[in-house]
C-alpha cells in the first residue's frame, strides 16, 4: 500500500471544500490550486495550502494539465484529486500524473478512454450485448452520418461523444431540421470539449434517468452502493436528485444494479464510477453513459448508507481493498439533493452574475449544506453557475421532502438571481410528491411552475426588503459623502 500523504485538488468551490473535510478528517494534507478570481473563497481559506494559477481565461488556468503536473512538483502533492468537471475526465491528465509518479484519485487511464468517451462505450456495451437503446454513431462504415441518423427516425437526440452535462446536445422532431442539429451539434461539442464527434440515438419524451453509484479496487472487487433518481433536469443537467429512486420495484433496482456491477467488472473499472440508465416508461432500461469520476449528486448516497465516498476513493486509490462487501451496504431513509444555480428559470434558466451581498443555507435537522460561498464573493459567467447543493435526509420519502421544503423556503441569496425559488415550487408540486417524475417533468409542467403574480404592495414589500439586507444600503458606513456622491455610480 502507498499510503497517501499530501493531496492537490485539482478543482474550485463547493467540490473542492468538500474534499478538504475528509482530507483533514484523514489527517492528509490538502493544497487546493486557485485562480485570482478565486483568491478569497472558503476553499483557498480551508486548505492547508494553497498555489495560483494563471491561463489565458479562469476556466483554462484549471484546465491546463502542465500546470497541474508542475503544481505537484511546486508542492510536493503526492496525489491529486480532480473533482467533477475541468480535467476529472481527461485521460491524458491521468496519464501524465502517472508518469510523474503522482497517484491520480480516480480511474486509470484505459478506464477514461474506455467509458468517458459515449461512443467507446456504447460499442464497448454492444460487443458484451449489454442492453442500448437504438442509436447511430458518426465512426460507423457506410452511408454518411445523417442518412443513417435518419433511418432511425424522430424524435431523435444528437450528442457529444466527449460530453457531458447538456452541452452539444440536441432534439430533432422533424427530420427537416436533423442536417441543421448534426450541424450545431458538431459546433457545441467541439467548443466545450476540443472534440466534434457525436452520436444519435431515439429521443423518447418521458423515461426515467437512473444511476448506480459503483466501487471497484485493484483487486477485481466490485460493489454498488444503490441508485439515485436524476430525472428532474432542465437543458439536459439535472437539479434534483434523490436516492432510493422512488417507486422502482424491488426485482427492477436488483437487476439495474447488477448489470451496473457487470460493466464495471468487464470494463476492468477501478475506483469510483456511476453507470447510467435509461428506463422507459415500459419498464425496459437501456445503457446511457459511464460518468469516471464522483458526482455532483454524491451525498445523497452518503446520507442513506453513512459511507464517504470521497474517503472510499482516497483508499482505493492508494492500494487498499474494499473493506466492504455487497451485504456489508444497507440504505437507511431517503435524501433528496437541490442544485441551487445563478441562473434565471424565468429566462430559460439562462446563467446570471452578480455580488454576493448576503445569504442564508439553513441547515441541521436532517439538512446538508455543500457550499462554496463567501460574502462579497461575484458571481461571475467564468465558470459553472451552481453555487451550492442542499441534501435533506429522512427516515422516508415524504419526510425528507418536507425537510428539503423547509429549508429552501428559508434560503435566501441577495445580489444574484437564482433558481431557489423555482427549486421551491418543484418540491412543493403534487406530482413531485407522488413520484410521477421523468425527464420531461419541467417542460411539462411549465405553467406550474411560474412564480405568483405579486401585487404592487408585495412587489414593493420583498424590495424594501432585500434593500435592508445590501450594506451599501442599510449600513452608514458604505455611505458615499461629497463630493463623491455627485458623481453618480462609481468603483475605485
């Protein structure tokens, strides 16, 4: 065993700070890299450690792999951590930390290669008949990409083979409009992740979007630790997660995760990983993707089976075998995860920026906060627009939906538009709290979902308000005295 001394996270915000609490509970150093705008957040403050990066946007001062490998050097990091997003996927990343002798928390390099990529995979799957639903890539022999796209007919969905997260993904219903999709399709993709390669495959309207959260170590074990409900999406990413799906009968999960096990196995898998599912509303599941790396919606299965998965990593990573078994894995209650974003469900849930002037993340009684927030902090179109993940856990469904209610009717965020109050009315809805949910739950149920029309007097109400809670407002201190105040709006 190489036992693991000083750890680089190789990421920002909420993602990184959640790291570094198991690092300092495992008493392993943590060095986050940060970019200047990210000098003041909670993870630079967190660590024990902590290096600036530089690159010609902020996005790529995190994605620059010779910055990363010299950032070890510069550190002495033994390890590196990457989170979800930026190089968390990025096989050629892992590859060059195994050559610098730095342990990589994630899969191996063949791994990545392997399942990150959407059509390896799907071919991968094909060969060991793994169920898929009907579909077409752009590498397959014969007539071009669009006619046999066609033949599958509509509705269709055109996706990024690198991809991830809705970007470079499109509807075709008409099959007028597939030759200008594949189009803009190959355009999205190539800019979000260097790479124009997609595939397509039958869009249905309402599935259901499963995934099985899976474990191997380097000794050919393999468990899974349950199924989490990701159908609640709007642009293809998700905002609400929970885990055990609802309503998913007893022999369906059993099967649905032992074939989740069976890829991993056959794909040779090491460390944390999550297979997805598409379940129709017949009841047949199909493969959709392989995420190699931990999720965005990881602590609701923290919260049912009281196991670290950031912990499990670290220690697969560094030569231990799984100290559990399959019947070792018991779930307890429910946990239902909030993604709250800057962005404005008003306009197409379009990302916003602002000042963090003040906020407020209840927490406690059954209710996680996973934040990276600092008051004063901007919110800027840099990066990603999720600012924080709320997690309520209950001994069932229904008290968990009451505690996750509770607590995002008592969020507030002043400065920046957000989707709390939009995430209010989604689990305050009544086919929400009858489990009647699939992916197209939101665009369904638009109308809905709208805010209340407020009168003039409440309107003026919640104004007077959020003034209160803004000191360059309320507070003397952020007065602007003469003859400055003449001047109008101004920074220094």
């Amino acid at each position: 065993m190489n036992k693991i001394k000083k750890v680089l996270i190789a990421n920002r915000g909420e993602i990184a700070c959640r790291i570094i609490r198991t690092l300092k509970r495992l008493d392993i150093a943590a060095v986050v890299v940060y970019h200047s705008l990210d000098a003041d957040s909670p993870a630079v403050a967190m660590a024990g450690e902590a290096l600036k990066i530089d690159g010609p946007t902020p996005v790529a001062a995190y994605l620059d792999i010779d910055g990363m490998v010299a950032a070890c050097k510069a550190t002495g990091a033994d390890a590196v951590h990457p989170g979800f997003g930026f190089l968390a996927e990025n096989a050629e990343f892992a590859k060059r930390l195994g050559q610098a002798g730095v342990t990589f928390i994630g899969p191996s390099p063949g791994n990545i290669e392997l399942m990150g990529n959407k059509i390896r995979a799907r071919s991968f799957c094909m060969e060991n008949k793994f169920p898929l639903s009907s579909s077409v890539t752009e590498d397959d022999r014969g007539e071009p990409f669009v006619q046999q796209a066609g033949k599958l007919g509509v509705p269709l969905l055109i996706k990024a083979a690198a991809g991830g997260g809705g970007k470079g993904m499109q509807i075709v219903r008409a099959p007028d409009d597939l030759e200008a999709a594949v189009q803009i399709a190959k355009t999205e993709a190539l800019r979000a992740f260097g790479s124009d390669r997609i595939y397509a495959e039958r869009y249905e309207e309402t599935p259901r979007h499963i995934e099985v959260q899976i474990m191997a170590d380097h000794y050919g074990q393999v468990l899974h630790l349950g199924e989490r409900e990701c159908s609640l999406q709007r642009r293809f990413q998700k905002i609400i997660e929970e885990s055990p799906a609802p309503g998913l009968e007893r022999d369906l999960r059993e099967r649905m995760c032992a074939l989740a096990v069976e890829i991993a196995r056959r794909s040779e898998y090491r460390n944390a990983g999550t297979v997805e599912f598409l379940l129709s509303p017949d009841g047949n599941f199909y493969f959709l993707e392989m995420n190699t790396r931990i999720q965005v919606e990881h602590p609701v299965t923290e919260m049912v089976t009281g196991i670290d998965l950031v912990e499990m990593q670290i220690r697969i990573a560094q030569g231990e075998p799984l100290a559990l078994r399959q019947d070792d894995i018991e779930t307890t209650g429910h946990a239902i995860e909030l993604r709250i974003c800057a962005e404005d469900p008003q306009n197409d849930f379009m990302p916003t920026t602002g000042g963090l002037l003040s906020y407020s993340l209840p927490q406690g009684d059954g209710v996680r906060i996973d934040h990276g927030l600092a008051q004063g902090m901007a919110i800027t179109p840099a990066f990603d627009s999720m600012l924080a993940k709320m997690i309520a856990h209950g001994q069932n469904r229904e008290e968990a939906i009451q505690r996750i209610k509770k607590a995002i009717n008592a969020t507030w965020i002043l400065g920046v538009t957000t989707n709390a109050d939009y995430l209010a009315r989604l689990v305050a809805h009544p086919d929400y709290a009858a489990g009647r949910i699939h992916t197209g739950f939101i665009p369904r149920h638009h109308g809905d979902l709208q805010p209340p029309d407020l009168s003039v007097d409440q309107r003026n109400l919640l104004l007077a308000a959020a003034a209160l809670g803004s000191d360059e407002i309320a507070n003397p201190e952020f007065e602007v005295k003469e003859p400055y105040a003449n001047i109008g709006m101004w920074r220094n």
